[in-house]
C-alpha cells in the first residue's frame, strides 16, 4: 500500500469519524444544563430516604446496589484471570535484594505509610458522608503496601501482604456484598434490600445496610489491588531471577 | 462558559496530545498519569467530586503502576 492511498484511506475515515461524530454532540443539551429526571429525584430524596448526605454513595451501595455487585464482580474475575495467568509459572522464586538505600527516600516514605493509611481508612468510613467510599478508599489503602515497596523493598511488602490472607480479604469483600443481599432476600425482601434502621444523616453508621456494602467492597478492592500489585512485582523478580540462572 | 472550564479543558487536551506525541515508554506512563490528573481538575471544577477521586486513585496510581511494572518486567527481560 502506497503513502498515498494509506493517506486517502485515512483521510475518509477520520471525514466520517469527524461528521458522525459533531452530528452526535449537536443534540446534547447545553453545557451545565443537566436534565435528567431521575439524577434530581434522588438528589431530594437520598437524605430524607436514606439519611446520607452524599447522594453518589446512595446510589452506588443502595438504589443501584446490584449495579456495584456487577463491577465488584468484574474487578473480581480480572485480578483472578491475572492470578491464574502469572501464579501458575512460579515456585519458590528468589526475590531480588531490591531495598531502597536513599534515607530521604525511606524517611519521606515512612512518613506517608501511615497518613495514607489513615486517608484510605477515612476515605471508605465517611462514604455516605463525604466524597469517596469503598471503591476509592480501598484503592488509598492498597497505596499504603505499595508504598511500603517503593520506599522499603519487596521482601518487606510480601511480608506485610501473605497471599493466603490477600485472597481472604477478597473473597470476604465480594462474598460478604453477596451475603448481604441474599439476607434480604432470604427474609422476603428485593435482593439488597436495604433493611437495617437508617438511622441519623451524618453519623458513620448512617444509612442501613449501606456502611456493610461500603466497608465490603473497602476490602474487596483493597485486597483486589494488592493481589494485582504482587503478582506483577513477583513476575517481575520472576524474570530477573530467570535471567541470572 | 467560564474560562476557568476552557482552561482546564486545553490543559487535558494539551497533556493528552503529549502522551500521544512521546515515544518513550516510562514517560507515556508518567504522562498518562499527568493527563489524569488534569481530568481530575475538569471533574472538580464540575463539582462531580466522587468521579474525580475515582480517576485520581485509578488514573494516578494504579494504572500508571501497572504501567510502570509492566515496563520494568519487559526491560528485565
């Protein structure tokens, strides 16, 4: 294939890309004019309904429940697929002298571990409350272990993280979402049903069922990520170790 | 609309032109975690703070990390 006709190929192509897509943005409404119906009746009825003053988080753990066990589930299947792609090849690989000997580097690190520790934890607690929840806090708090890698080593970070525990934590995170939504079911309610007293707008233990799904999906995500960061880095010591055989 | 949205609009279409235009492959990570957070700044600027913590912690930390690791483990090779 010559430049040119590659040219005139790409050429055509990118015209119609173009056309499609301004003749799909010109009907959209105009910017800041949001006018989805069902987006403001919840923003009204969330804290009167729920007691929680972050409507996202309502939505997430309540009115759209089954639509976060869906994406935990998704989540869930990939770092499985990752485990059993990369664990399969290893047995008892040496792990690479990898400590990190800059001082600044180790004392700013030590610093982070727990304040980042103590954001993630903060970040999932006050998901009905405030912005953030399960999801974000969770990934906050596996950045604490990763942490501990950047500024420690390797060694120190598969000790703090024992696989056998990692993947309790994670079956314990997605099967507890499960198991909470199944109650509800077993008793004759919608699956999710939210059925725990709501109690009052801007407490931790607000919003019924809601902090059990939040803190549930806290440590599916924490451990989720945490599965994803090891398996990559023992590949990793994997292929060094290989390359020194 | 406000200049403020304009502002934050070139400045993720310029970060994401750079990602696009590097070659390097640990500067595209970084940069790509860079472009992520000028996202961060337009979905703040929309009040839509729970969308850009989300893209905060996935765009800026773990994705890059994946990235960079990926990158390292290829480079070991």
């Amino acid at each position: 294939m010559t430049r040119r006709i590659r040219l005139t190929v790409f050429g055509v192509a990118a015209a119609g890309f173009a056309a499609l897509l301004i003749w799909g943005t010109l009907g959209i409404p105009d910017f800041g004019h949001y006018r989805g119906r069902y987006g403001q009746i919840l923003n009204h009825a969330a804290v009167k309904e729920r007691q929680t003053t972050n409507t996202v988080t309502a939505i997430v753990f309540d009115y759209r429940g089954l639509d976060t066990m869906g994406e935990e589930f998704i989540l869930f299947a990939s770092v499985t697929g990752v485990a059993l792609l990369l664990r399969e090849q290893r047995k008892d690989v040496p792990r690479p002298r990898d400590e990190v000997r800059n001082e600044a580097v180790r004392a700013i690190g030590i610093c982070l571990v727990p304040a980042v520790l103590t954001l993630g934890l903060w970040v999932v607690a006050h998901g009905a409350i405030t912005p953030g929840g399960g999801f974000q806090g969770g990934v906050i708090l596996s950045a604490t272990f990763l942490l501990v890698w950047l500024a420690g080593s390797l060694r120190t970070y598969v000790r703090l993280t024992p696989t056998p525990y990692v993947d309790l934590t994670e079956g314990t995170g997605v099967g507890g979402f499960v198991v909470t939504g199944l109650i509800a079911l077993l008793i004759g309610m919608p699956f999710l049903h939210n059925l725990l007293p709501y109690g009052l707008a801007g407490k931790l233990s607000s919003g019924g069922s809601l902090p059990i799904l939040n803190w549930a999906t806290g440590l599916a995500v924490t451990a989720a990520f945490l599965l994803l960061y090891s398996e990559f880095l023992e590949e990793r010591s994997f292929v060094i170790a290989g390359k020194h055989k | 609309m406000n200049v403020i949205y304009v502002f934050s609009i070139v400045l993720a279409g310029a970060a994401a032109l750079a990602v696009v235009l590097t070659t390097d492959l640990l500067r595209i990570a970084m940069l790509a975690s860079f472009y992520t957070l000028t996202l961060v700044i337009f979905f703040l600027l929309l009040q839509a703070p729970d969308v850009a913590l989300s893209e905060l912690v996935v765009g800026t930390i773990a994705y890059p990390v994946v990235l960079v690791v990926a990158i390292l483990i290829d480079r070991a090779e």
